[in-house]
C-alpha cells in the first residue's frame, strides 16, 4: 500500500466513492491504486469545471460529498468557477489536488503555481499533507470539514429529500512523493459535527412575529426547502398568513404536484421590492437577507425594502434548517395540517413557433415523476419556468445559486450518477452550455438518462438587457458583437454529437414537446437544442 | 465620458488596442464605450480561458501587450490556467477585471470572491482601482508594468523578429462605479523601463568560457530565439565549437530553412542527460536551468548532469537577451559570418495511415514561407516535430511554455489577429484541444486564416506514458477509463462544424496532404482531424 491507496481507503472509510477526475502526472498513483479498489468510482471528465460541477450535482442530491482529483495549480484554476457555485450553494466537497514533490518544489518548474491561493478563495478547508503519516487523518478531516457546517445526517433514511446538501468545500493538497511513498493505514470514518438546534431566544422571537399583528414573511433557503421544509411552511402560513420565499435559484428545491408551493424571490430588484411590499418583518431561515446581483447607480443594493426589519431565526450554516422550521410550525399551527392543494396538471400550449413565453409550458407538461431539474436556463426561465412546473409532477429543482455560468451540464452528470433511477432533465442556456460543453461527453461515456434541452437564443440575453440598462441609448455594432451568439450560429446537435449523444433540434412547441418525450421514453443522454425567437 | 471611456482611452494611448473578451453585467460601460472608439478591437471569445490565451498568442507576435475583459472573480478564475501559460511565457498582457460597486461588496451578493488572491497566482502586478482619478494612472501602470520585464522596443522595427515577447501579467481591478462615474482624462502613454545590458564581468566570464578548454554549451530562451538570435548563436558555434540549445517547448522560437538551427531540450529527462553529456559548463542567455517537469522517485529534477556547471549570463527578465548574445558572438567571433546551411527541402513521407512517425513530416513539406506555427501536439511532436520541420520554409513556432495544457486553440486565434498576413498552422492533441474548443467559434467569427490540424490518437497519451513510468505493472481497466478518450470517440469535424469551421478527416499521409493544402489554399479558417494509430 503506498500513500495514494491510504488516501484512496480513507475516501471510502468516510463514504465519499465516486471521484470525478481529471488527472496529471503528480496523480498517476491515485489512478493506478482505483484498479485495486473498484469501489471507488473514477469519472473521468474532460474539463476541470466538469469536475468540480459533477462533485457539486452529486452532493446536492445525496448529501455526502464526492472527490474530485485536480492537476496542480492550472487543474484547480480550471476547477474554481464551479466550485465557487458549490460554495455558494453550501455543498460538501473534497477536492483532492495533486502537487509536486516536496523536494521539487523549490524547483519552479513549469507547472508550479501558488495552489493555497486559488484553493483558498473557494474553500472553508485547505490543507496541505507534509507528510505520510497524515494522509489518513489528513483525509477524514477533509471529508468531516465539508460536512461540518450544517448538513443533515445522510444516514436518516425517513424523508429522502431530506438530504439537501449543506456543507462546505475543502481542499486537501498531496505532494505526489506522499502519494508514491509506503502508507500507513488507512483513518477511519470521522463522524461530521452534528448541526446545532436554533437559538432559543430566535425561535421565540420568530413565533412572537409570526403570531403578532404586523405582516411578517418567511426567508427560506438549504434543506427547508427539502419536502418536509415546505409542508411546514405551508402550516404556518394556513395558522398565520404568513407567506414563504425563497431565493431565486436555491441549490435544491421541491417543487411539483403535492408539495406545498413557495415564490421564489425574482432576479430583478423590481420583481423584489413589489413581492415584498407591505412585508413588516421577514424572518431567515436558512437564508441569506436578499441582495442584487449587481449594483446599479443610484439604486440600493439590499432588496429588503425600507420599513421591513430582517430577522435571522436560522443561519445560513450550522444550524438544522429543517428542525428548526418544523419546530416553529409546531409551535405557531400545532395540530393544523398542511393544506393539500389540488390544481389542474399543466397542459402543453397550442403549437407555435417556440419563444421565451412557451417553451417552459412544454417541459411543465411533460416532465416526469421525480425528474432532477437542472436550471440553467437563465434568461429565458427566470420568469417562466417556475409556473410552468409548479403543478407538474414532483421534482427537484437545482439551480444557479453561485451565478458563475457553466455548471448545468456538469452538475447534470452529478446528479444522473447520484440517482440512476431518476430522469434528469438540463435546462441550458446557450451561452452557458459552452464553458463546459465537454460535459456531454461524459454524459454518454457513463450512458446516463440526461436530457439536455439547450435554450438556444444566440445571444448572451441577460447582458443584452443589462446593457440596456445602462441607460446609454441603442446599442452599437461593436457593443452588439460582444453579446450576440451568432455569425456564425453555433449548431449544438453538432456538437452533441461529435461528443456521442444524439441530438435533435425543434422550432416550435410541437417539435420540442415531441423530442422531448422520445428523449425521455429512451435511455442514455439526448440533447434537444430548442432554437427560440431572439430576445 | 465615463469611468469606463477613460480606461478604454488610455489603454488605446498606450498602444493596447485589442481586447479579448468575455464581459459580464459590471463590464457592461466598458462594452458600450467601445462602440465610441471603433480603432480598439472587441474580439468576443465564448470562455474566459479562450480570451487569455488569445491575449498571449497576440503579444507573442507583436511583442505589445492586448487587453482582456474578464468578469469578476469567476471571470477570471475560469482565464487562470491560459495566464498561467503566458506568465510562464513571459507575455505581456493586461487584464481588466470588472468588480462591484464599492457600495455593493460588503454585501457578499452571489459572485463576490477574492480577485485579488485569484489575481496574484499568476500576476506580476495586480491593482484595485479605488476613485475615478486613479483609472487613467493605473492603465498606464497596468501596461508599462506588463512591458517592463525585459521587453524590446516593439518601435525598432529593423527585424520584425525581434519582438520575442518577454513581458509580465498586470491585472488591474476595476469596480463597476468607477466605470459608471464621470471620467478623467484618460493618461499619456507611459514608456516602459527599457530593459538592462547584461553585466559585465558576466559577458566577461562567459567569453572566457566559450573560448577556454573545457567543453561549454549555451541555453538560450526569449529574445535569444529571434532569427538574429540564433545567427549570432551560430556564429559563437563557428567560432567556438559551442553547441546552443532551446527549452523543450519555447514561447517563440524561429525555425526553417535559411535560419540557424538550434537544439530543443528533450521532455524526457534521459532525453537532457545525453544531450548535454561531456557539457562541462551551461551558459544561460535569458533561460532558465533546465529541471524536469515533475519528480520521480530517486530521480534528480535538476536536468544539469553532476559535473556541469551551470552560469548566468542573461537572467530570464530585465536584461535584453538578444543584445547580450550579439555581444558575446562579437567578443568570440568577431568578423566569423554565420554560416549559411544549404539543406534539401523535405519531401512528402509515402503513403500510408498516420502515426506519430510520419504526420509530422507531412506538415514540414508543406508548411508555406512564413507560417506561425502554435504547437500543443505534446506526445505526438516531442520528438517529431522539429526534425520534420527544421527545413521546411522560415517560420515562428510558438510552444507551450507553461505546460498548462489547452492553450493551443486560444493562442492561434491571438496569433492570427495580430499576423492577418501569415498563415497560422496550430497543431493541436486531442485531449487538450476540449479545454478550450469554443476557440474555433472565434476563429470563424474573425474568418481568420488558421489550419488547426488535431492530433487525435484517442488517449491522453502522455499520462499513459507516465503511469507505466510509475512501474506498477499492467495498467487495469479503471485507471485505463481515465486515461482513454475513447467510448464515444470524440468526432472533431462534427464539433468543428458546429462552431462554424469547415472540417475533414484525415486517416493516411496522402489525405492528410491532400487536406492540409486545400485548407492553406482557401481563406478562412479550417480544422482538420488526423486520426491517428494509437500510442
């Protein structure tokens, strides 16, 4: 057994067995070692920021982390911008990055970079191995860090969509003469930190606003938007009239046929202010107070509205988001039921040419019993797509809560691995698609049931309209360049398939409803590029 | 004017007006200005990795530095790996990394990151600008910094060869509000510091050297590999009998026949130790000491053998290589002329399926006068390439200096904008090619003259190399799947294609021929796949 086999065995000593890699020279003993144990799954993506998107689709669906294996500082870099997503959506990660020898470091020779600065703008844990004897504890303490910050215990099998992830990324750094070393035996499992319940004192204070006489509003983000989180919700609201929010593209959402509906927060500061309007106090839970993405001149950048005071009855980690929600339903409606709305399934819309306002009618009326619903469809679903689905059958939504464009398809690859059993469905924004477009590959080397809808409007849409926002009159020809897609148009079913999966293209909502069927009624990937009207 | 119009101008002052760009929404001013200043070129690349590598590809050529506009932290987080490359290819080049609003980052809203730490791994110079006053002085800083490593006067046109870029990364931080609040006048042209002489009792020691008894060779990088560069190596040899050499992979280095050859270093260190065998004494001129790429257990990562000594004539920065290396051939060899190598042009291998043997050969009969050569062919060139093309007619080749792989694509499309005169031939491996295939788009857009040839033996056929380096015995079915590209074979004309590139295939030395002479014949640009034997 040598150092990467002791790194290898504490992976799995602490559950995390699949390791989305893409691999150098400094982890060849880690490759070589996944030949004697096959219970360690290697994915083997053909970009970084496959990598690290698939690590953060598949804790987002089951709680426990994956590894990824990253070549030095340049593998990691490629690596950040999706694991600056996961941070943002608190998932648990364990990046294990390769280094240089310890003797060769000294050396700058041409691929050495500074790792623990780029690791550490993403990560809560970084730490680099010195020597064989921490490998093993070195590893369990990675895997314990990513799951110390509030995640539900995995092992509680009573509400499966219990496990909404809620953790942290950490980055262990293995010289390679460690990894080619003699090991020492592999650590054992080290159980994570349990999260903490809430404060009291929040809590009473929270029943105290939910029951008084002023408007009041819940906040809520991680695993209170699990199931069980939004039929809690749904009882407060029924005992009090309090309505529920949650952010726009939450890291993972319920959503569908019998589970109780929650607004997301708009995109746009506007959509913000009205939704909140009147709103005395809103109450956090699990949630971040809201902000705009961006700063706009004169406009402030906190949404919350003035007048409405901000109370945090949970914090955004440590802190059991789904206990605690479900104690303050039990204490402000004990013994009222969640009401169980009946609403009429979504139809498909009479068939036209596809546009922002219908292509999301179709995925609503078509999608699947407990399809995973990866969202990046951005523009063309920010306003759309949340009504189309919510009476379809139940589902999760997976959604951009990092902002970084280019996690759909990877966080897609994640998620089909971590539930083999369930249809996953990418929804895709154009621009998007191309950071990580080598993801499809991946979708067809492990034959999984993605059906990738590429919202194809050949332009960069969202900067389109913040460009107009800019208030600086019409846009030019060399401003126009630098957003529009097209000259030449790009023909994602090419690309598709010049990665193996089978593609088709639809112009209208017929065309798409059908593709979209056949893709689903079919195992292994598809990708079905939906050529929309220009925003 | 605005913040942003002031930046724009006074990189446009200091010579700077190409920018390779992915912008985002806090970039958005920047966007819109340039439809105001139509002589700086928007060049829209479809990933931030494509815009960095770009903007070293051109400053190779030009010997100036472009601009990119990356979009915060993830913006430039996904651009690391392309920087990396260029730091280590000693490119000048000038980042402008849009943030938020002053106002906006204690907010903590989704993108917020630490730019700077991200900025630092692979910049000399990184600056936040912090009021509007200082947007103009810190341009000019951002390029006079990037230009101040050592560069030469890009004004002495005498040989246009001479401006081997020799420069360093400044990444200037730019907060939306400075870009959205009223300008100042955009700053002056700022002249770089010019670069040093080379010491004198240096020059004096190596003269002594090179004329002395014990066997001496001279390592030569940057400016040093200009056309003049190497005739006044050749000279030194004349005179001497010292042999030059060049890293394995040089940033630029000039080729073909009528230009002195010199020797690349091999990868392999084996490769080194024989050829710098019975070498008593190494003479640096603006390299670097050779040491292996990674460690290997119980192997030296110092490349010099025990015995050599190694001497600094030219530090790597801030010295004028190709002065000093004039100097030493005039002390050494004054009145010796270079000789003029009259060697037999190459002709055509016979037909027959392609493998790592004879491709290359193919390329050197037909690579027309004045090609810019992008090399990232790694296994399938290390040791084909030069030979096969050491006579073919005069041309630049530009390698990847920083082993960062993916740089190929990028740096074509920034050679081929800043040489709309010459031919570009990038030779590009396969695996390496998916970091960044949203390149071709760029290429298409820009209808630029560029023949990417991909080098497709379906492997990551380095790392097969170096996990049977490890000893392990037969390599088994897991660490297999992570090395193989196959299962789906990737279809290059297909993804070609769908970016809007014509492509074809090529599976014999006759097709290849045939292909790669239409494709020079025909404006605009083309990719052709060689599907070559496996490694």
């Amino acid at each position: 057994m040598n150092g990467a086999e002791t790194l290898l065995r504490t992976l799995l000593n602490n559950d995390v067995n699949v390791c989305f890699a893409n691999p150098g020279t400094s982890e060849m003993q880690f490759v070589a070692a996944l030949d004697r144990h096959p219970e360690m799954r290697g994915v083997l993506c053909l970009f970084e920021g496959v990598a690290t998107g698939a690590a953060d689709g598949y804790a987002r669906m089951t709680g426990r982390p994956a590894a990824t294996l990253l070549h030095l500082g340049p593998g990691l870099a490629n690596g950040l911008a999706n694991l600056h997503n996961a941070r943002r959506a608190r998932t648990p990660l364990v990046n294990v990055v390769g280094d240089h020898a310890l003797s060769h470091k000294a050396l700058d020779s041409p691929l050495e970079s500074d790792i623990e600065a780029a690791a550490g703008t993403v990560s809560s844990w970084v730490r680099r191995l010195g020597a064989v004897a921490d490998i093993g504890p070195g590893a369990a303490d990675a895997v314990a860090a990513a799951l110390s910050a509030g995640v539900p215990d995995p092992t509680d099998a009573s509400d499966p969509s219990r496990t909404g992830a809620s953790g942290a990324i950490s980055t262990l750094i293995v010289p390679a003469d460690l990894s080619w070393s003699p090991g020492t035996p592999p650590a054992p499992r080290r159980a994570p930190r349990p999260p903490r319940a809430a404060d009291a004192s929040d809590m009473a204070r929270a029943v105290e606003l939910l029951t008084g006489p002023e408007p009041a509003a819940l906040l809520i983000d991680g695993a209170g938007l699990t199931e069980s989180g939004l039929h809690a919700a749904a009882r407060i609201q029924k005992a009090t009239g309090t309505p529920s929010f949650c952010p726009t593209w939450p890291a993972r959402l319920r959503r569908g046929a019998g589970v109780p509906h929650i607004q997301p927060l708009g995109y746009r500061a506007e959509a913000v202010a009205s939704q909140l309007s009147g709103v005395r106090h809103l109450v956090l839970v699990g949630a971040r107070e809201p902000v705009a993405s961006f700063a706009y001149p004169g406009r402030p950048g906190v949404l919350t509205p003035r007048g409405t005071t901000v109370h945090r009855l949970v914090p955004d980690t440590g802190v059991d988001v789904l206990a605690a929600l479900t104690e303050l339903a039990e204490a402000v409606a004990p013994g009222v039921p969640a009401p169980a709305p009946v609403r009429a399934a979504p139809v498909p819309p009479a068939d036209e040419e596809l546009h922002t306002g219908n292509w999301a009618q179709v995925i609503g009326a078509l999608l699947p019993q407990e399809a995973v619903v990866v969202d990046e469809s951005i523009t063309e679903g920010m306003d759309t797509l949340a009504p189309a689905t919510a009476d379809a059958p139940a589902h999760d939504v997976l959604g951009l809560a990092g902002l970084a464009i280019g996690q759909g398809l990877p966080v897609a690859l994640g998620a089909a691995l971590a539930c083999p059993d369930r249809p996953v469905v990418c929804l895709q924004a154009d621009g998007s698609a191309l950071y990580t477009i080598s993801a499809l590959w991946s979708h067809a080397r492990e034959n999984l049931d993605i059906t990738t809808v590429i919202l194809n409007n050949r332009s960069y849409a969202i900067l389109r309209a913040e460009l107009e926002r800019t208030g600086k009159g019409p846009i030019g020809p060399a401003a126009t360049a630098l957003l529009d897609l097209g000259r030449p148009d790009i023909d994602f079913t090419a690309l598709a398939a010049g990665m193996g999966v089978p593609a088709t293209r639809a112009r209208t909502t017929a065309e798409l409803a059908a593709q979209f069927a056949a893709a689903l009624a079919t195992p292994g990937p598809h990708l079905i590029e939906a050529v929309l009207r220009p925003v």
